[in-house]
C-alpha cells in the first residue's frame, strides 16, 4: 500500500481510504441494506491487513451505529495510532435535529467520540453547507473542537467551491482552524 501526506497535515494516509456507510446494524437508520456488525468486522479486518489506515464514516450513518461498528473493529484489530479516522457532522442521529450549530456540533463530537470509542478523531468534516446557520457560528465551533483536542483537523464534504472558498477566507481571517480536505 503506498501512503501519502494528507495536505499540509502529519496525517499520512493510504492511497485507499474505506468508507464505512456501508456498515450498520440494518434495523437503525435508513438503509436496510447496511452490514450487521458480524458482516462487517471481516472487511475492516481485511482492510487492515491489506494496509488499509485510514477510515471515513459520519454521526448518522445507519444513526450512529457505523461508528460503534467502526471504533469496536478498529479497536480490536489495530493501534490508535496507526489509523486515521475521520467522520461527519450534520445529519439527524435519533430525535436530535440535523444541523451545524455550535450547540449541534459539540454535541456531536462526544456522541462521535463515545460511539467511536475514541479521545479524538482525526478529521471531522461537515457534512453538507448549513443553510440554517450562521457559517462564522460553524467555523468557530469547529475551532473549538480542534483547540479541545477532540479532532486534530477538519474537512468539509458536498458544498459547492464557492462556500468552500468562503469558509477557508473566514477561517484566515479569524486565526481559526483550517479545513484540510474537501470530500466530494
């Protein structure tokens, strides 16, 4: 497997990256087509073996339970420090309303954390742009999580350029943390 910088970061990530919206339990969330855990763990294991380090999954995938399937495997089957776990914010998880607000965000983060089994992820990327919320409301909060130590980086995911090249000149400008990557 060959491995590459992620951007300006020290994540040094595999050319391949597995995305985990395929696992879930089938009963929680929205796909009924999502791998039970038993399902799963085989393919994260194998990822591994193959050199597979780095793992993409979100808070609302199949509600949450695709992170607890995640952070058991990777547990189980691999050191902390030689995976890089990214996940999302944005989407509804169970009663709680979808969105980037600053109370949202850092609500999501510890429920991601304590779905992941983890003291911090990685990368955590916004899901999609919120119209519904101050963007300065977003990028502040998202600085926050990285000044807590809860995410060494952020991302973004599914926004046109224009928003992403709005965000970063915001981020420039308040001193906050910087996006690293652009999920599309």
């Amino acid at each position: 497997m060959q491995y590459n910088p992620l951007g300006k970061t020290d994540l040094r990530v595999s050319r391949l990256c597995l995305g985990c919206m395929t696992f879930g339990e089938p009963d929680r969330g929205n796909h009924a087509w999502t791998l039970p855990e038993e399902s799963s763990r085989p393919i994260i294991k194998r990822a591994l073996e193959g050199g597979i380090n780095f793992f993409d999954t979100a808070n609302s995938y199949s509600d949450g339970s695709s992170e607890e399937i995640v952070g058991r495997a990777l547990r189980d089957f691999a050191r902390r420090e030689d995976v890089v776990v990214a996940t999302k914010v944005f989407h509804r998880v169970g009663d709680l309303p979808e969105g980037l607000s600053r109370a949202q965000i850092l609500r999501s983060i510890d429920d991601s954390l304590r779905r992941l089994g983890m003291d911090y992820v990685d990368i955590l990327q916004i899901h999609r742009w919120d119209y519904n919320t101050p963007i300065e409301e977003t990028l502040e909060a998202l600085n926050d999580v990285v000044k807590a130590g809860k995410a060494r980086y952020i991302g973004a995911s599914s926004m046109h350029a224009s928003q992403f090249a709005q965000a970063l000149e915001l981020q420039k400008q308040h001193g906050w943390a910087q996006f690293v990557s652009m999920q599309d």
